[in-house]
C-alpha cells in the first residue's frame, strides 16, 4: 500500500523538499534551475519531467482533491475559470468552519487579479514568461489586497500591453488607491490616464539635451492651455497625428496563414497584404503574440533560412512566403549590452568617421589606419580601460560600479590617438557630439550626412554618437534599429515585424514612428504591429482584431479589414474604440 505524510501546507509547496518532486527537484522539466536563469526564454524549448509531467509536485501530493482536481489541475486553470471553481465548491458543515476562511482569501486575491485585466493568466504561468505590463499589474493586484493607507505608490507606465477597454478598469483601481488615503505617482504617455489625474507635470520642453525642465504642471485642463506644453498641443487637439487621407491597397498578394492553434488560437485564417501596414489588435491575452511572434514571425524565418532548427507556432499552411527576402523584428530590446555598443557603432556610421580620421594628413604622417580610431582594438585605445572610458569595479554582493578612468578621463584613447584633429576635434570629441551637432560638423560627408539624417528623422536629433547602449531608453534602442533598416539599400521585398512600439513614447514619437514606417512602406516592403494604440491602429491599412476575450475566450478573428470596416463590427471592442477615433470617417 502507499503511506501519506501529515497533510501540512509544504506537502503542496514545489520549493519545499517534502513537496517536489523528487525527479526534478520541483521544476517540472528536465532542465535545471541554472540553465533556465541564464535566458528565460528556454522555458519554451524544455522537455516536462517523465515522473510528475509538468506537475512539479511528488506524487503523494497529487493523490489529495478538493472537488475532484488536485492543487496542480486548479493552478493550472485561468484566474476566471479558477474563481468559478473556488466559489461553487460545497463543503459540509464541519469543512465550511476549516474552508471558509482560506476560500474567501483566495477568491479575494482572484477578484483582484481580475480587476487589473488578468483574468485569462494561468495560476502556475512562470513569471519569466509574463510581459512587464503583467507583472507589474500582478504587483498591483497585490497592493490592493493589502489595503494599506497613507503610502506612496510609484507606477512607470502601468497602460503598457492594455487594451482601451482594460484601461478604464485599471484607471478605476488607481482612483481605489487614492480613496484609500494613498497618494499614485505614474509615469505615463497614455491620453486617458493624463486627463484622469488630479494633476500632471510635463517634463520638457524636448528630449535628452533639450529637456530635464517642467514646461507646465497643474490641473489637466491647464496642461491643455498651455502653449509651451507638446503634451498639451496634442491633448487639446491643437496638434494631432492625422488619419492616412488613402488607405494602401498593397501588391495585391497577400501573405496567408492557414489553420494557426499556437496556445489559445482556434485554427484561423489569417491574411496579412503584401506591401501595407497591418495591425493585429485585441484585448490582452487574444493569442495576438501567438499569431505574429510565435508563428508568422519564425515560419516565414524558417523558410528563407532553410533551416530545421527553432520551431514556429502550431499551423497548418503559409502560403507568399516566397514574396519575401528576409523577415525582422524591430523591437524595443537594448541594441548592446556592454558601453563599447553605441548609436554610431551600431548605424555603421562610426566605420566611416574613422575612415575620415585616417585620412587626415596629421594621421597619415603618423601612419594611422581607421583601426588606430577604434575604442575596440590595440593601439589606438586607452589600455588602462581597454577602451571603456569607465573601470568596473566588481561589488560582489552588490551591483559593479563604474568609475570613469584616471588616465583617459572617460575618452577611450591614448593621448597620441587625441592629437589627430579634425576642424579642432579629435575622435573622442566627435563620438560626444549630438546628432544635430555632427550633422553641422560632418555634414559635408555624404554617407555620414545620410546616416545622421536618418537618425534626426526617427526623432533621436538629441542622442549623443558615442552614448553607450545600455543607457538608452527601449523606444530609443527600437528607433535606433529602425534608423539602421532605413538606412540600407532595399528591395522592397522585406517583412517587418513590430511588437507593441509605442511603448514609452510620446504622443509626437508616435507620430515620427509613424513616418518612419511608412518610408520603409513607400520602398513596398511590408509591416506588420502588434499595437493597442489607437492612433496607430487608425493609420494602419489593414487591422486584424483577436478575441473577443483573453485566454481560452479568445483566439478567434472578430473583425478584419480597413479601421474604417473594423469600426462598424459591434462584437470587436476594438471596433468599438476605433469609431470613437475615427469620427465622421467610421461612418
């Protein structure tokens, strides 16, 4: 026969000892605990473990249920299916006295969950494979729970990954807080959130150089009479992002997928034309990632590589791939780890500076090359911080700290590579200039001048050459990538994929987004967004809405085609926002 433990709380605990599995250590795969640490993104690839299957727990463990599922099967639900479990569960008089209280906690954090917009999560989901926007509402959820007073809760864009229709409910749960005697400091560019607030402070009046000032603060309808206030011209629809007079037809080829069941996708169609902008749109968790990132994304990568490895989503056909040349994803992701990557190393701009040093007649008498002129190599570089500008200094316990270097001054060169001037400035100088700055320096060199162009157009006019990578904003490392496509010679034969790229920007980046994009669309390649923004979705060409709902209440098409079309579709709550947007266009 099988002997059971003492039922006690740690018997249904994966991290407990007497609760794990006792093949995997508790971790539900074969992986272990290191590996997974190093890149999240391998929980998608890993093998479930042979002896529990996923479950994470020791087999004992399972054995005990409450309603005819285990501990495993009603974490493994979604918050909504898990809430209508919980409270249709019938106890006798005896378990009313011992449940009733840890059901009415439970379902109490559930409702929470369910207020903030994450009702279709699943209880065991890794956190490693939440988005930021659901983690940080998860924290949110968690704070409302605690029913604290007199706290200060500090929120960076907490709209992030939200569709509109979520937006009013999270709105909602911040005005709680406040009622609380809370006081809720957000960061925010979201339009409904700002008019909301009992009072805004816009930063300004430009970014990086140009801003670090407070342009206007005060009640929102003041922002909005602000003349000095960018915030203010778009809230009082002074300045507006304008609806495309023309919708693109495109080629008239269209790339398609056929039968998509990745996650909660119900085996669609879908349509995407060839050489226009299509928004795949939806409430959080309706399978749009799923559809372009998982599937679309890598199959149409797996057949221009030819290649076997990295599996894309579950379908059954994809049909124009073959329209395509390559396929790249424009995220928000850094564009370098480490201070040596930077906006004119990574636009290929730095390659052609060094170029013009190396052919100055100081250099040439000294016999330099364009590698004399490279903070990476030997010879040129302050070897003291092999060509940092910064020492690391490791804290062990705490964070590295980084200390500018005594012998270079934070300038990357030795003193022989600074004495090569060119109209007065050495490399290291020209690596500090904005782009606005070199483009009036170097702006008689035409595959420099072109570069730099490009970047003051995407909106990053600000940015200084040499400002290394990790000190760059998301938005600013995706216009920089963005920088770099417009700056190649194309076919028009590209696929461009964009998740969500509004994130962090201003109401005037999404308008300099929007000019970008539709550049690469006038060379007739083709892009595709995942976007919640309206203003994006109203200038696309085409929309694709997921839903209805999220999770196993989504996966379905409700409405497709032009904004205008997806406005009239009763059932799509994009549809729903869009005709607000549209006005007299929607009709």
């Amino acid at each position: 026969g099988v002997s059971y433990p003492e039922l006690t709380p740690r018997l249904f605990s994966f991290n407990s000892p007497h609760g794990a599995c006792h093949a995997c250590g508790g971790l539900g795969s074969e992986a272990n605990a290191d590996w997974l640490a190093e890149d999240p993104a391998r929980l998608v690839s890993v093998r479930p473990c042979k002896q529990c299957n996923g479950r994470r727990l020791r087999r004992e463990s399972l054995h005990v249920k409450i309603g005819g599922k285990s501990i495993a099967e009603v974490t493994s639900m979604p918050v909504k299916e898990s809430l209508q479990f919980l409270t249709g569960l019938h106890f006798s008089r005896q378990e009313e006295e011992i449940a009733h209280k840890i059901v009415k906690e439970i379902t109490g954090r559930l409702d929470f969950m369910t207020q903030v917009g994450l009702d279709y999560l699943t209880l065991d989901r890794p956190s490693a494979t939440l988005s930021g926007g659901e983690a940080q509402r998860i924290r949110l959820a968690t704070q409302i729970g605690s029913s604290l007073m007199g706290v200060l809760y500090i929120l960076d864009e907490p709209s992030i990954g939200l569709h509109q229709r979520d937006n009013a409910r999270l709105l909602a749960i911040l005005q709680q807080l406040r009622d609380l005697g809370n006081s809720v400091l957000v960061v925010e560019h979201d339009r409904e959130t700002i008019l909301q607030a009992d009072h805004v402070i816009d930063m300004g009046p430009g970014a990086g150089v140009n801003g670090g000032e407070v342009v206007a603060q005060g009640m929102p309808q003041e922002i909005t009479r602000s003349e000095r206030s960018l915030t203010g011209h778009y809230l009082s629809g002074r300045m507006e992002i304008p609806i495309p007079a023309n919708r693109r037809k495109g080629s008239g080829k269209f790339l398609v997928l056929r039968g998509v069941r990745q996650n909660n996708l119900k085996g669609i169609t879908v349509e995407f034309p060839i050489g226009a902008m299509t928004c795949v749109t939806g409430v959080s968790g309706s399978g749009k990632s799923s559809l372009v990132v998982d599937t679309l994304c890598r199959a149409v990568a797996k057949r221009l590589n030819r290649s076997s490895k990295g599996g894309a989503g579950l379908f059954e056909e994809i049909i124009g791939w073959e329209n395509f040349e390559r396929v790249i994803i424009i995220d928000q992701g850094p564009i370098g780890r480490t201070p040596r990557s930077n906006p004119a190393t990574y636009t290929g701009l730095f390659s052609h500076v060094r170029e013009l040093f190396a052919q100055l007649p100081e250099a040439r008498v000294r016999g330099y090359k364009p590698g004399r002129f490279s903070f990476n190599l030997k010879g040129g570089r302050c070897e003291a911080c092999e060509g940092d500008g910064v020492i690391r200094i490791e804290m062990h316990f705490l964070p590295d700290v980084f200390v500018t270097c005594e012998v270079c001054g934070g300038q990357r060169y030795n003193r022989e590579t600074l004495e090569v001037l060119y109209k007065g400035r050495s490399i290291a100088d020209v690596l500090d200039l904005t782009v606005i700055q070199a483009l009036e320096v170097l702006g008689n060199i035409p595959f420099v001048r072109e570069k730099l162009e490009t970047l003051r157009d995407v909106g990053l006019g600000y940015l200084h050459l040499g400002q290394a990578a990790p000190t760059l904003s998301g938005g600013e490392a995706q216009r920089i990538k963005l920088a770099r496509e417009l700056g190649k010679r194309t076919t028009g034969r590209s696929l461009y994929i964009l998740d969500e790229p509004t994130t962090g920007l201003h109401f005037d980046d999404i308008r300099k987004l929007l000019d970008v994009l539709n550049r690469l669309m006038d060379a007739g390649n083709t892009v595709v967004i995942i976007e919640h923004n309206m203003d994006v979705i109203r200038s696309a060409d085409y929309v694709v809405d997921l839903g209805p709902e999220g999770g196993d209440g989504g996966g379905e098409i409700v409405a497709y085609g032009t904004p205008e079309k997806v406005s009239l579709v009763p059932r799509s709550y994009t549809g729903q926002y869009l005709k607000g947007v549209l006005g007299s266009r929607a009709l």
